[in-house]
C-alpha cells in the first residue's frame, strides 16, 4: 500500500544560472579525483564538513562551485547565500528536488540525513559565505509586460511550463511553490557571479525586473499539483535478479561503461537476466523507480556483497552518471566486469515510457 505524504518543495539547490563556460559537460563521466563515499557509510552521525563531501562532492564538488553533474549550482556564490535564509536551505536540503538530480536528503522523506545532521550541514553551507541579509520588498509587476521580457532573454535557458533547459526550471512546483518573490528578484538583479547569470540591472530597469518576477509567478500551480504519494522504503531484502532463469544480455558498452536506456529496455523486454541497482538516496527510489530495481544508494553500498559475480549489474540514478558512477566503480573495484551504468539514467527512461513503478502524482520529468 503507497502511503500520502505531501512534499514541500524548496528552493536552492540548482542554480538560476547555466553553466559557467568551463563547466564540464553534463554528460561527463565523473570525476576521478572527486572520492566516492565509503561502502558504510552512516553520514547522519558526520560533522558538516564531512556530510558534504559524503553525500555533496560528486555534484557540487569539492570547492562548492558546483556543475559536476546535471547543472548541480554553486553553493558558495556571494548572491545565492547572501538572499537565501537557513531555513530555505534546510528545507532545499531535507524535501530535496523531485523530477531533477537532486534527491531528498531528510529522513522523513527516506532520506539519509536526520534533522541535527541537516542543520550540521547548512551550518557549514553558511560558513563559505556571507549570512542571510533582508532582501528589499518587490513591487507589484505587470506579468504581460513581463512575459515579453522573459521570452526575449530568459526562455532560452530556463525554459517554460512545457520545456526544461540547462539553467533552474522555473516553471516548475518545487520552485514557485517556495521561492519568494523577493529571493527570486534579487537573482535576476545580481545574477550569478562566475556563471553565465548576469546581474540584469545593467539591462533591465527596476520595473522591467519587477514585471519579469510577475510572470514568472503567473507559472504557479493549482493546490496540490505539488503534492505527491511516497512508495513504502526499501526493506534491503527486495530480490536482486531480474529473469534468473534467463540468458545473458549482450550488452556493447560505451567507453567500457555506458550501455544506452534503449539496449537496457530491449533486454528488460526480452527476458535478460540481470541486476539492475538504483543508485540514488532510497527518497528517489519512493518516488519513481525503473521495474525490479533495487535500492542500493552511492552513500550506503554494503549491499554490494550480496551480489553475484557471474551477473550483469546495471546501476543508474538522475544525474545522470555521476552517482550510479560511485556505485559501478565500486562494482568494478569488486571484480564485478559485467558492469554497466546506465546511460542518461532513470529521468530518460521514464520519459520514454520504459517500465518504472511510480508513487501516486509522480509524473515523467519534463
């Protein structure tokens, strides 16, 4: 039986902007000197400092610029932590963002994280920059007006309410249903300093900028379009094989890798006998996951040993390689070679339509 809960969606964890110019590509494969958390790795019981670099690394990466996965923001520029407040944080950290890389890190949504260790955390957030400073209030807009601007200079990288681009989605519930009208205005004023974010002071007047947060409250959403069901957890005693009866897949792995949601699906349909591995934090799992998957996450992989060596294992996760690129690396470093990560990973394939089990209210990403 799927159990309600409703998830309140906070704001914080991507970035208003697009990548810097020498961000890695989003499809990197993940970065060798960033390490992958331990095997056992109880990060609940961490300082700040060190929750970071066990569950934060291998997206925002070491120095917090962040963009070593899936446009993963910069957790240390001056604009993003002078206008956001610890309870945003907190709240970004703990409900996390569905539909994105960006996982629900707080234990009542199944996350790893209990609500000392969050506070842990954005206490050492805060200590990369600036605290908090009161944001002026915003004008009333003209959202039509608004609009015009918006597809003009922003459409193409944050997208509309029937695409996403590269940068933060903002038409989308997780962010207007917790954004202030403030926060978002003093982005778009100040922009993102190091990222392709300019400070639109210098190409907006004060009113264009408040006509433009208008519009962009006119993407909001009807009560309880973010609202969402939760599968029940994990219990770490889901069966690991898939088709144990059946043959072999003959999978022609990228880069000695990779192998494609299409080659993965094909098998799947065919009766293949393998392993398929979820490796976000088990929130993500709650929500949607690939059919017959099993959740073993990237920050707690002891369930690696259960699994056998003469079996192909496919892990995957929304990043879309950098976590499931944890856990195949410590498949492979177990002797596991019939190995894959699965590429462009869980946010691809439901939106193909591949097989997924998926909590009431949970749509395929955009």
């Amino acid at each position: 039986m799927k159990r309600s809960l409703v998830v309140l969606f906070a704001i914080g964890c991507n970035s208003n902007a697009a990548p810097p110019p020498n961000a890695p590509p989003p499809h990197a494969v993940r970065d060798s000197s960033v390490a992958p958390a331990p095997v056992d790795a109880h990060p609940t019981t961490l300082p700040g400092k060190e929750i970071y670099t066990a569950l934060c690394v291998p997206c925002h990466g070491v120095d917090l610029r962040g963009y070593k996965a899936d446009n993963a923001p910069s957790l240390n520029t001056v604009t993003f932590l002078e206008s956001i407040t610890d309870p945003q944080l907190t709240a970004a950290i703990m409900t996390g963002r569905p539909g994105t890389s960006m996982a629900a890190y707080g234990q009542p949504l199944g996350g790893p994280l209990d609500d000392a260790a969050v506070t842990r955390l954005v206490e050492y957030l805060r200590s990369q920059g600036p605290k908090a400073k009161a944001l002026d209030p915003v004008k009333p807009g003209d959202a039509k007006a608004g609009e015009a601007i918006y597809t003009k200079n922003c459409v193409s990288c944050h997208g509309d309410k029937s695409a996403r681009k590269d940068a933060l989605h903002l038409a989308n519930p997780m962010f207007i249903s917790q954004a202030p009208d403030a926060f978002i205005r003093y982005a778009i004023a100040n922009g993102r300093p190091g990222t392709k974010m300019i400070a639109w002071t210098t190409q907006l007047t004060d009113d264009e900028i408040d006509n433009v947060v208008a519009f962009v409250r006119t993407f909001g959403y009807k009560d309880g379009d973010a609202t969402e069901a939760r599968l029940p957890p994990p219990t770490g005693k889901e069966p690991l094989v898939l088709n144990p009866k059946g043959k072999d897949p003959a999978f022609k792995l990228k880069e000695d890798r990779f192998v494609s949601v299409d080659d993965a699906n094909k098998a799947l349909k065919a009766g293949a006998k393998m392993i398929i591995i979820d490796a976000r934090p088990p929130s993500d799992w709650m929500r949607v996951h690939v059919k017959g998957a099993v959740s073993i996450p990237y920050h707690d992989m002891a369930r690696l040993s259960e699994i056998p060596k003469d079996t192909w294992v496919l892990t995957y996760c929304a990043c879309p390689h950098h976590l499931s690129g944890i856990v195949f690396d410590e498949l492979r470093k177990q002797g596991h070679l019939k190995s894959a990560v699965l590429d462009e990973g869980i946010n691809d394939w439901h939106k193909k339509g591949y097989p997924v089990v998926a909590a009431d209210g949970v749509k395929p990403p955009i």
